[in-house]
C-alpha cells in the first residue's frame, strides 16, 4: 500500500475512532440515554426549571455557581452524537450477523498485517498505541476493535467481488515497485528560514549542544519541535518529505548529522538515528493482498455497502 493510502485509512480510522468513542461514553457513563436503567425525564422534586439537579442526578462540573449534572451533559452529548453513533452500533450489529451468513472470519494474521500497517511511521507499535491514546482516547483495545471491524467491512464487501490469481499476478509485474523491499530511516530534524541559521545550528551541535533541546529552541516545525525534531521513521520514497532530505539521510551514518539541506520551506538540518529495512509481502500472501486491493477498486463503494447492510437486517433506530 503506498504512503498516501496509508494516511488516507489513518484519517478514516481515526474519524471511526471518534466516534466510537463516543458511543463508549455515553453507554458506559451514562446508560439512560440509549433507554437503559432511570428515567432521565425531568422532575421538580429538589428543584424547578430543567437544570436543576434530580434525586439520583450527580453534578459532574460548576461554573459561576452554576452546575451542570450528568443528565444535561448526556442530552447534550446525545443531541449532537446520537445519531452518529447510534447508526455505528448498529451497523457494526449488522456486520457481524452478515459475517455469520457468509461464515467470515477475520484472523489474528490478518489483524496482525493491518497494525503493522497502521503503525507505519511510528517508531514502534507501542508508540502508535500511545499516539491513539494521547490523541483520541482510546485504548489499546478500542483500537483493535476499530481495526477489526474495518476488515470485516472490507471481507464483507470483496465477497461480492471476484478476482484471479492469475489477474493479481499480472497486477504484480506490471507494478514490482508497489512491492519491493523498503529501506526506512528514524530522523531528527530542525528546520529554520535560513541557510544562515541553520550553520548556526550546526555550529552549536558541534559545541556539544544537544539537538533535541536545539530543536526546541529554533525549529519552525511546530509539530516535531517539542519533540526534539523527532519525525519517526520515514521511508526513502517518501513523497511527503522533501527528496532532498531523504537523500543526505541515506548517505550519513547513525548518529551523524548533515546539513544546511535546503528546501521549499527553508533549511533543515537532520540527524540520523537508526535505519530498517521493511521486507515486502510474498508467494500466496501476496497474492491474497493485491486480491482483496483489486476487488476493492472493483466492488461498490463502502459507504454503499453499509446502507445495503442496514437495510438488509432492517435496521431502525427507536425514538
């Protein structure tokens, strides 16, 4: 899969992720808004109007004297994200009862391939989880979860859909690239407007100043700069990164450094800290993988199939 298409799953998983998180707040905190346990109508018993707080009601914040309470906070969140989630709840009931139909498994292999996959660009699995958790909330487990029913989507979706060996095996030679061995590198970088003060940065590394603390100090990267220029591992091929940059990574030793490079956005001066090299798929699991990317070019859309998936098992919300 190449880099963009990477990014593109990233994006789409993460607005998943949301609002799947969503959901898990309002079903774990507060069960009255999916018609579950009290009647979150309101009383006047120990006080008038509609905020005031109810026998059993608990006040989760307060502002100028003011408070708001658990059941305000859930109408409010099940007003804006009910709709969202209760068609995610529902549409994942109906994967599993069409997983069942057609006897559709996803395997640990398979969950396997998609985390590597998704880890892509992280230094480690570990620090993608820790990236999910700090950035959206979820869990080790929620991702998984998230992860497992967007290949039983896909499963779903390319069992309508045929394609033969001998079509992925034509694929495979007229694209060898797509498949080829990759070589990563774990980068640092600092980058500034001018060329002028980028040898001022290499003048303080050669002092013996450190480069993280460097980074922070003078990168205009906003996005790495808090992190000492960490940019992870990056492929060699990237095309989100200036060519430029990833060639000097190549030529320079762990450890070392290099630099003013310039590019587009000014110069940067980078740091090599480790290189991997990502071994390509082969025999029959590559087959099976540009089996299931071609007939998911070939097979109608998802958003398609989650309506035909909806209407099939009759799906209706209640309220």
């Amino acid at each position: 899969m190449k880099r963009g298409e990477v990014l593109k799953a990233v994006v789409i998983l993460q607005a998943i992720c949301l609002i799947a998180l969503t959901g898990a707040v309002l079903i774990k905190m507060w069960p009255q808004a999916f018609g579950r346990g009290a009647d979150p109508s309101p009383s006047i018993e120990d006080g008038e109007g509609p905020d005031a707080v109810q026998p059993g009601d608990e006040v989760v914040a307060s502002v100028g004297g003011i408070t708001i309470t658990k059941r305000k906070l859930t109408e409010e969140l099940y007003e804006q994200y009910g709709d969202a989630v209760l068609r995610t709840l529902m549409l994942r009931e109906a994967m599993e009862l069409e997983a069942a139909d057609k006897d559709i498994k996803i395997t640990q292999e398979e969950m396997d391939r998609e985390l590597a996959s998704s880890a892509e660009g992280y230094e480690s699995e570990e620090r993608f989880f820790t990236v999910m958790e700090e950035q959206l909330g979820l869990s080790r487990k929620q991702v998984l979860e998230d992860m497992r029913y967007k290949l039983l989507l896909e499963s779903i979706t390319v069992s309508t859909v045929t394609v033969t060996d001998e079509e992925a095996e034509a694929y495979i030679e007229a694209h060898p690239e797509q498949f080829a061995p990759k070589s990563e590198y774990h980068l640092r970088w600092i980058v500034t407007e001018t060329r002028k003060q980028a040898e001022s940065v290499l003048d303080k590394l050669a002092g013996g100043q450190s480069f993280a603390e460097l980074a922070q100090a003078h990168s205009l990267d906003e996005y790495t700069k808090n992190a000492g220029g960490d940019l992870g591992y990056i492929e060699d091929e990237d095309p989100f990164y200036d060519g430029a940059v990833l060639a000097e990574a190549g030529r320079i030793a762990i450890g070392e450094t290099a630099g003013p490079i310039e590019m587009e956005s000014g110069f940067a001066v980078i740091q090599l800290m480790g290189t991997k090299s990502t071994e390509g798929l082969a025999g029959r699991l590559l087959l099976d993988a540009v089996r299931k990317q071609l007939a998911l070019e070939k097979a109608k859309p998802m958003a398609e199939m989650e309506e035909e998936l909806l209407l099939r098992y009759e799906a209706a919300v209640m309220k």
